[in-house]
C-alpha cells in the first residue's frame, strides 16, 4: 500500500485571480512597461490576460484557396498576470487587490485606497 493516496482535486485550475475582464491595468515588465489598457479575456489555467491594445504582433497571412486575401494581421498577445497590476479608480495609480467579506460575498478592493472595486 502507498504511503500516502493523491486524492484528484477537481478543481485544480480554478484559481481566483486578481484580474477580471474590465479592469484597468498598468503592464509591469516588457515592451509595454508603463502603458494602461483595458483587460478583455482572463485566462486562469495559464494565469495570463489580453489587454486592449498592448502586447500586439503582425501575423503575415498566405492568400487561401476559398478567396480570401492575404495580408498583415494584428494579433493581440497575452501578458502574465504577475506583470500586471490593477489601477485603482479612485486615486488613479496603480495597487494591490484584496479581498474582503462584505454581505455574504467575497469583494475585491484596493490596498491603496482602502476602496471597494467591485460593486456590491
């Protein structure tokens, strides 16, 4: 008999991030250090999100045989959540995002303003 039985987690991926679709972010680390966008998609397997308009590349596409054209495509990339960090909307700047128990939910706020960002 085994020493210990690894019993399967279901939910081994489903990691509560500090980053929702929506938020206002600052990028940390890269090219794009310094630069604000709007986050579009949160990935929690990979921990990573899209954020509107930074971390884009050029795809250089063939023409198909169906008829469609070729051409230079924009693709947006997606940016680790440890390189991003939530602005706060009441101060403006960047903070870190707890989370607190307020009427029987849990609620994201600012560290730095001490604010509540989501709505109740």
């Amino acid at each position: 008999m085994p020493r210990f039985i690894r019993t399967k987690n279901v939910n081994e991926h489903a990691v509560k991030t500090k980053v929702k679709r929506g938020d206002e972010v600052v990028v940390l680390a890269g090219k794009e250090k310094g630069r604000r966008g709007k986050v579009v998609s949160v990935d929690s397997k990979t921990m990573k999100c899209i954020v509107e308009g930074l971390n884009e590349y050029k795809k250089h596409v063939k023409s198909q045989p169906g008829g469609q054209p070729g051409g230079i495509i924009t693709i947006a990339m997606p940016i680790h959540l440890s390189n991003v960090m939530v602005i706060d909307k009441t101060t403006g700047k960047p903070t870190r995002v707890g989370r607190r128990w307020v009427n029987d939910r849990w609620l994201r706020y600012a560290k730095v303003s001490d604010q509540l960002i989501d709505s109740e």
